[in-house]
C-alpha cells in the first residue's frame, strides 16, 4: 500500500499536477461505479474508478496539464483525476490532510519553456509527403486546414479499437468509456478556452453549424423589423450569410464596419454604427485574407453598454493563440476543430450558460429530449439540448487530444513562434517584384496572424497556385477564401495567399518564396 501511494504521488509531481478538486461523497464500496467529479468551477469530468493495483501504471499514462489531484467522500481516495480517466488511492484522513498540503505546495507547469518545434514536426507524417520524387511538400494552407499530429490520429485509432460505442445510452462498458471520452473532451475543450463550465461547450460539426445555431435560435427568437445585426466585410461567408438569412425572415437590418487604409478594422466608426437598435454583434477575432486581429475586448464592452449581444468567429484565433472566453467578454464564440490539428467533422459553439439555457432547441430528436410524450416533449439541460442525434463522439475524442497537443506545446510558445514566422514570410514576399500584399504589416499589427494574402501584377491567382504546386510542391491557396464581400473591398476578384502554422519552418518560406517568383517570371513571358 505504502509503496503504491508513493508511486502515484510521485507520478503527479512529476507530471505537474497541481490544485485541489473536491467532488461529492462516493463511498468505498462503489469502486468501480463511474463518478462525476466537479470542479470548484462546477465543471463536471468523468472517471472510472478501478481497483487500487491499477494505479501506478495509469497515473503514468496520464500526463495531462488538465489532470490534478483530488479526494473524494468520507473514505478520502486521493489519486489523479484526468478527462475521461480515473486512478485512485484509498487513504486514511491523516494521509488525506498530509497529501493535500503536498499537491498544494506543487508547482502549475509553465506553458512559456522553450519548445523544440523543429522536433514537433516529427509527430506531423504528411509534412514528409513528397509532390513527387525527390520533391517535398511544402504545406503552406494552414488558414483552410491544419496537418494533424500522430498523438491525435492515435487517439482516433485507439478510440475506435478499444472504446466505440454510442454514448449517453448504455451502462455496458464500451458505452461507458465512449461517454467518458466524449465528456472527457468536452471538459479540455472548456479548460483550453477557458470556459467556466464545461457544459457551456457545445459540440457541432463546424464553426458554420456553430454559428447557424445561434442564427436559428436566439436570432429568430429575439430580433424583430428595426432590429439592426452589425457585422464586418472582413467577414467569413460562414459569418455573413446566416446573418442576411434572419435579415430576410425578421426583418432586421444588417449594417458593416469598413477598413482602415491599412487594412484593419475601422473601429474608429464603431460609435456610430452601434446604437440602441443594435441587438447582435457578430465579427472575427482575425481575418482570414487580412490576419489582423480585432480589439474583441473593446467591442463587447462597448457593444453590452447597449444591452446588445456579441458572437466571436475565433476559427482563426484559437489555434494560434490563447482565448480566454472569459476575458474577451463575447456571449457565444465559435471554432472549427480541423483548423487546430482536431479531425474534420467537429467543432464547438462556447456560450453563456444562461443565455443558452434561454435558446429554444435547434434541432430535434434523441439526446436533446428530458421526456417526449404523443404531443409534447421537453428539452433537456445543456449541452445536451443543442446536440440531437448520435454525435461526432469519436472525432469529439480526438479534438479533446488535439487540446492535449496544444496545450503541451504551450499557446503562448506557438503565438511567439508564430509571429517570428510572420515577419520572415511578410519580409521574403515583398521583395518580389509587382506583388500587392492585404492587410496591416507586422510593425502595424505585431499580433497579425501569420498569413498573408497577395496578387502579383501579371499573374492570376489560380495560375500561380497551380504551377507552384507541380512545379515545386508548394501548398498554397488561391481564390476568394469564402470572403467575396471582402475581396470587393478591396477592388479585386482573387487573392493567393500562404498560411503558416508553428510546424513550417523558415526554410519552406524560402523555398516557397523563390517558387512564386520564379513561376510569376514564367508567367509574366505568356501575359
């Protein structure tokens, strides 16, 4: 006994373990009965409990910086809680009070250290995939996808080869692990956003759904003729046609802020384009063509001094930097979960727990439901409510190993690493002659995103696009990216345009800078 409760403390020192987590009484004899462990912030993760000779070889498995350690009931077991995994040890109260004191006295692992990214480009295969022999593939559309890494497909692996079952409707095992996994990323998606409670967290099959949620819902529900929706031309389709969609059916009116000459928000018209007719704010937390970011903060204390709400598109933002939901002050922020090394086929809506409990339903059927009789049903609580049907369970699973990745790596590692990279790629690309880059400089912006939309005078987007990438390997996008309205703006059709992420090197710059010049050269000689 002794040996094994030195083993798991000295495990959860050395995986930085720190905090105290209190949850309810859960009496010795229901061992291996699941238990919902509550945070002090109510956030709920689920743990398995298992038999105590289980304890050292799982609490080494676990190396989570969500994981703490915690006591339960009046038969204290203490051992490490982590999303979707339970290990404990059953001691006395004396041992209880000693151990707490020690996990108190442990340090919070640091996310600012330094992080070899060069070595993080190992857990990404694809980034070895050549065009052709002897040519590398240099991924540089990071802004439509990013590459996933080998611990998030093995958690896709692993959640299908040992786990998969549907969730929330059985009390076999396999649905009992599903459940847990599920719940489990729902708790580190909350934690990597700060969320103030886990059931705050919305599971959606992509930032679009997320944002057609509350279009459908709140919008419908609350926005009558006069009503007046302010939006941006910078603006994602995604974040612009829902919007005009409840214009038509309430008849609110839409109304946009422009651009500063620099290609920024021109929030300088904030004042008078918001007024008391105003009840919905809806605005990305970075451009997509521009990558600059806007003053969310700013614009949710001042669009609340009018009683009006605030919806953040963060697709661009949440991979590259820390959100703290809390501190932005938004009502409901969106975030797809390919675009931050998650799979394809989820992402998540954040919203204030009371105004969703507010929303009525948005789709119907199983899961959303308390009770259902022949001619009326009730909703259930959040999250719930707002997740008809079988989910994504399993890429929701892998989305939670995605957080896990991130978070290891550090967000303020990766937004530092990132502007290092936005420097060099703005640098390299204006020393090609003829190119009109979008957006503020990195000098005028130092948070910009790192991505860069441009045109080179001769050459046509997609014919650049399409030459560099047989030609040279270079992976880059051309078109309109889903922002016509903003293209228009800017008096152009198309823009190409690269996007790095904190896995590309200096080197692919180069490689994909010298590509472009070369390949405008050719076409200048057809023009």
């Amino acid at each position: 006994w002794l040996k094994i409760k030195v083993a798991a403390l000295r495990d959860a020192m050395a995986a930085f373990l720190a905090g105290v987590v209190t949850v309810a009484d859960v009496p010795a004899r229901r061992f291996r009965t699941p238990v919902g462990l509550h945070d002090e912030q109510r956030g709920c993760r689920r743990a398995t409990c298992v038999p105590v000779g289980w304890i050292s070889p799982m609490v080494r498995s676990a190396r989570s910086p969500f994981s703490r350690p915690f006591y339960v009931g009046s038969d204290i077991m203490i051992g490490v809680a982590t999303a979707g995994l339970g290990v404990r040890v059953v001691a006395s109260r004396r041992q209880a009070r000693r151990w707490r004191r020690v996990a108190r006295a442990l340090p919070v692992a640091e996310q600012r250290q330094a992080v070899d990214f060069k070595a993080a480009r190992e857990d990404f295969p694809i980034l070895r995939e050549e065009q052709r022999p002897g040519v590398p593939i240099v991924y540089l559309d990071n802004a439509a996808t990013s590459q996933k890494p080998l611990q998030v497909l093995a958690e896709l692996d692993r959640f299908y080869r040992s786990d998969n079952s549907n969730v929330h409707r059985g009390m076999h095992t396999l649905s009992i692990r599903a459940t847990e996994a599920f719940e489990g990323a729902r708790a580190k998606i909350a934690k990597f956003v700060n969320a103030a409670d886990p059931h705050e967290i919305i599971f959606t099959r992509n930032a679009s759904e997320a944002i057609n949620l509350v279009a459908f819902t709140w919008a419908r529900a609350n926005l009558r003729e006069g009503d007046e929706i302010l939006l941006t031309v910078m603006e994602h389709h995604s974040n612009l046609v829902p919007w005009q969609m409840v214009a038509k059916d309430t008849g609110a009116t839409l109304r946009f802020l422009g651009l500063t000459p620099e290609g920024m928000l021109d929030v300088s018209k904030l004042d008078e384009l918001l007024t008391e007719r105003t009840r919905l704010v809806a605005i990305s937390q970075v451009s997509n063509v521009l990558g600059c970011v806007n003053p969310i903060q700013d614009i949710a204390r001042r669009t609340h001094s009018l009683g009006a709400k605030l919806l953040v598109d963060a697709c661009q933002s949440v991979p590259h930097m820390r959100v703290d939901v809390q501190q932005l002050g938004a009502d409901w922020l969106v975030a797809s979960g390919h675009k931050m090394c998650g799979p394809t086929g989820v992402g998540f809506l954040w919203g204030r727990a009371e105004l969703l409990r507010a929303m009525p339903p948005f789709l119907g059927g199983g899961e959303m439901i308390d009770e259902v009789h022949l001619d009326h049903f009730t909703t259930a609580d959040i999250p719930h409510k707002f997740e008809a049907g079988t989910p994504a369970f399993a890429e929701a699973a892998a989305l939670g190993a995605a957080c896990d990745y991130l978070s290891g790596l550090g967000m303020d590692n990766i937004q530092a690493r990132e502007h290092e990279l936005t420097e060099y790629l703005w640098r390299r690309l204006s020393e090609i002659p003829g190119i009109t880059m979008y957006g503020p400089t990195p000098a005028q912006c130092p948070d910009r995103a790192a991505l860069c939309s441009f045109n080179i005078e001769g050459c046509h987007p997609n014919d650049l696009a399409t030459l560099v990438d047989q030609e040279h390997g270079i992976a880059m996008r051309a078109g309109h990216h889903c922002t016509q309205p903003l293209h228009r703006e800017l008096g152009i059709t198309f823009s190409a345009r690269l996007s790095a992420y904190f896995y590309n090197t200096v080197e692919e710059i180069d490689t994909a800078v010298a590509a472009i010049k070369d390949t405008a050269e050719l076409l200048k000689g057809f023009a």
